[in-house]
C-alpha cells in the first residue's frame, strides 16, 4: 500500500512539473505548479521530513502562489499583445541548459542511491554530539550549531536578492501598485482572523523549532505570508524608501548572526561556536525577522513598504 | 487501520489525479482555479492522514499552515482580475456580469 | 477491532465518499458555479468527517483540538475563496494572453 502512494505521488510529481513547462495556457502552468506545489509537500511527508512539508506549505501557498498570480496579472497589464519572442538561438541554449540539467539531475540520483543514510558517520556523530547542545531537533542543530556558516551565507543571500531586486528594480520603475480588494468585508474578517494567527503561529514555530521539526525558516516564511496577505488586502503598499525599522530588519539575522560568532571569536572561541541554547532562540528570532521582511520585500518588489498608499 | 489509513490515503491520490483532468481542460481560468482549491483540502486530509498512519504530529502543523494560508492564492487570483480587467476598461466592474 | 475503530473506519469512509462526490462534481457538472457547488461539500463536510475520524483513532484531546482548528480555517479559507473565485466565474470577461488556448467562460 506504500509502495502504492510512493508511486502516485512520484508519478504525478514528474507529470505535474512538465505539464507547469509545457506550453498551451500560461495560467494552466500557474495552477500545475501551485498543485506541484502541494504534492511535493505530501512527497517531503512520506519521507519523513515534515520540516521541508512545512516550508513547503508556507511558500507555496502563502508567497509563490500569489507571486505567480500577480506576475501573471502584470505581464497581461504590461501588454498582452507581445507574446513571447522565439528565436534558434534561445531553443538551442534552452536545449543545452536542459541536457546539462538532467545529467546534473542523473548525477545527484546516482549520488543519492550510494548516499549513507542516517547510520553513517556523520549521522552518528550528529546524535552523538546533539544532546550536548540541548536542542532536540536534529536539523536545528545542524543549521545552527554544526553547519551554521552555510546558514549564516543563506541568510546573507537573502539580503543580497534584496538589493539585486532594488538594482533591477530601479526607483523609478516602482512596483505597480496592487488593485485594492473588491470585497473588503469578506477579505477584511479573513486579515483580522489570519494575520495575528501568522504572527502566533510563526512564534510558535521558533520556538517548537529547538525540540521539534519547525524552525527560523518556516516560521520566517509564515511571517512573509502574512505580510502578502496584508498586501492583497491593501493594508499594506509598496514605497519607494525603505524605513529605519524595516532596514533593521532587514540585516538583523546577517549582523546577529554573524555578531555572535565574532564576540565568541574574541573571547578566545571559534569562529561562530554558539555560547548557549539562549544564543539559538536570539539567532534564530532575528533571522525569521529578516526571512520574513526580505520575502515580503521581494514579493512587493519595492524598496520599503508603508500602510498608506502613494498617490 | 494500517490498512485503512493508507488505503484512504491512495484513494484520495486517485482523487486528485481525476481532478487534474479540469485543471488540464479548465476552460475557464476560475475552473482551474476551483480544481486548485479542491486539490488543497485533499492535500490537508492526506497530511493530516499520514501524520496519524505514520506517527508524525508534525505533520498536522504542515496541515494547518496549508489551510491557513490557504486562502492568499485565491485573493491573488481575483486582485490579478480586477488589475487587468480595471487596467483596460475603468469602468467594467459597474455592470461586471456575465455577457 | 473494538467499537472506536469502526467508527473511525465509518468516519473515514464517509469522508472519502464526499471527496468523490467532490471530484466527480468537479468533472462532470457543466458550468463553473455548479462545479463550485460540488467541490464545496469535498470542502466542508468531507474534511470534517475525516477529521472527525482521525480524532476518534487519536484518541488525544490536544490532536483532536488541532484536527479542529485545521477544519475550523478550512472552512474560513474555503468560504473566502469560493466566494472570491464564484465573483470571478460570474464577471469572467477577460481572456488569457493571446497565443494560448482560450481561457474565456
């Protein structure tokens, strides 16, 4: 019966994903990839990773989805007349770049099958090393503690799409304002209930997050989802200036992070060796603050943002 | 029930592959939208049936945040409508039904 | 299989059917508000039984307050979204972008 599931949903993965690339209707696309979305959160479940099941969820439906919609909304407003140019060339790079995908994709597969699973070295040093730490999630510990300047470089990347989205953005190609909701009342009670349950919930998260499968990330990305769902609502508006506060938030989890590993550093500790439990939360509060600005920047795709409209 | 469970589990999948049928076909955009909306409570039940089948609590919270975001995609969809639709025609929206 | 099962086993079952009702609705029925109208009961009641269900097999008052919760946002989710998308069927006048297939009502 297992097998059967497994099946079904691999299956419907690789059918999902070719029917979100293939052409024909570009808002089919949008749908197959939001579902695609879905069945990669039942794949991450049955295998034994609710983490990933559950950043998954909290993107795809709360920031991707409306993403694409939105993006597909701009390009009919921006002209619907032009489709897309065709041309040998672009087909033959697409080809190369599809080719070298699918041998990397191969590569990895292969990988994967000779990988030591969880009995491995590494995976016992992990359960060896964990209790010490005082954390019972295992892939807190490892994003955390054991592995953190892979994370602290993470959350660095995400500030550096912040600015790469501000350089191609440019001032004065501001984003497009959103249309407001035509039915406030409806949308209105949906904000009153769901965004203080983003905030709880998000809370929640990070701090399940030390014990349990949750953590900075998922609960960065609920925080975000609140924050596009202000946006849709008209609550919140793209503005040209980025406030004081949001720029804190902006680089608290790069200059916390990265603060906490230097102080150890100078008190004769490695190079980012966490002092505590303490140090986890603190660390991993400021960088769902920063997760959850940077998203909901991306999303608006202005510098700042203000609860009044331009105009 | 460690037959049940995933036996409903496979046969909610089956569901949804039926399903996908209108999301391919739509005709019309809220069509593929609607079959979107169905797909996400199927998802929820799976979860919230694997947590119990395989003894993953956490999957339930993965469940929660599926439903309680799951609305965001929908105002989207009709923001992006009234955008373009405003965009063109300032005024279609007054007398808005069905030609 | 002591009596709690099998209500947890009737629960599910009744909670599958609805979802099949809900499917075969959605392909079957002719118009996007009909198919709106069947997928609404895969929605509400068909989620509600198997979270019914699932709690009775938990067994634990704190799950089945979870369960709860997951179906309590379902039908706020649901409610919106219907709403919204039935908003759009009705005043559906815009086509999608030329070179694609037609996506008009």
């Amino acid at each position: 019966m297992s097998l059967a599931i497994d099946l079904l949903i691999a299956t419907g993965l690789v059918v999902l994903a070719w029917q979100a690339l293939v052409g024909g209707s570009l808002f089919r696309g949008i749908v197959m990839f939001i579902v695609f979305g879905l069945t990669m959160a039942l794949a991450w479940a049955r295998l034994g990773s609710p983490d990933l099941a559950m950043a998954e969820a909290a993107i795809g439906a709360g920031v991707t989805g409306a993403l694409l919609m939105i993006a597909y909304w701009r390009l009919r407003a921006l002209g619907a007349n032009r489709p897309a140019p065709r041309s040998p060339l672009r087909a033959r790079v697409a080809l190369g770049v599809g080719l070298l995908s699918a041998v990397l994709v191969a590569m990895i597969g292969l990988a994967a099958v000779g990988a030591i699973g969880p009995g491995g070295e590494a995976g016992q040093a992990l359960a060896e090393a964990l209790p010490a730490t005082g954390l019972g999630n295992p892939i807190t510990g490892v994003l955390v503690i054991f592995r953190n300047l892979d994370t602290l470089l993470e959350v660095a990347v995400l500030l550096a799409a912040y600015v790469a989205s501000r350089a191609v953005m440019g001032d004065d190609k501001a984003a497009l304002p959103l249309p407001p909701a035509q039915d406030a009342p409806l949308v209105g009670a949906l904000v009153a209930v769901l965004a203080p349950l983003a905030v709880l919930v998000a809370i929640y998260l990070l701090k399940a997050g030390s014990q349990l499968p949750g953590g900075a990330f998922q609960a960065g990305a609920v925080l975000a989802a609140g924050g596009v769902l202000l946006m849709l609502a008209g609550r919140l508006h793209p503005a040209p200036l980025c406030g004081v506060g949001l720029r804190i938030a902006l680089v608290a989890g790069t200059v916390v992070f990265s603060g906490v590993g230097l102080i150890m550093l100078a008190l004769g500790q490695p190079l980012l060796a966490i002092p505590g439990t303490w140090a986890v939360y603190l660390i991993e509060t400021a960088m769902m603050i920063s997760i959850g600005a940077t998203l909901v920047l991306l999303f608006a795709g202005s510098a700042g943002l203000t609860g009044t409209p331009r105009r | 029930m460690t037959v049940l469970l995933p036996a409903v589990v496979v046969f909610l999948l089956l569901n949804l592959v039926a399903g996908l049928w209108r999301v391919y076909t739509g005709p019309s955009a809220a069509d593929r939208m609607l079959s979107a909306l169905l797909f996400g409570s199927t998802t929820v039940a799976i979860l919230l049936l694997l947590a119990q089948w395989q003894d993953s609590p956490a999957l339930r919270v993965a469940a929660l945040l599926f439903v309680m975001l799951a609305a965001i995609t929908s105002i989207a969809f009709v923001a992006m409508v009234q955008g373009g639709a405003a965009r063109r025609q300032p005024a279609t929206r007054a007398n808005g039904t069905k030609s | 299989m002591n009596a709690l099962e099998g209500l947890a086993a009737l629960l599910l079952v009744a909670g599958s059917s609805f979802f099949l009702a809900g499917t075969v609705g959605l392909l079957r029925f002719p118009d996007a508000l009909s198919r709106l109208h069947a997928l609404t009961k895969a929605d509400n009641v068909g989620l509600l039984l198997i979270c019914s269900g699932l709690g009775v097999l938990a067994g634990s008052l704190q799950t089945a307050g979870m369960l709860l919760l997951v179906w309590l946002l379902a039908m706020l989710a649901a409610t919106v979204s219907a709403h919204l998308i039935a908003g759009r069927a009705l005043a559906d006048d815009t086509p999608e972008l030329p070179g694609e297939q037609d996506d008009t009502p």
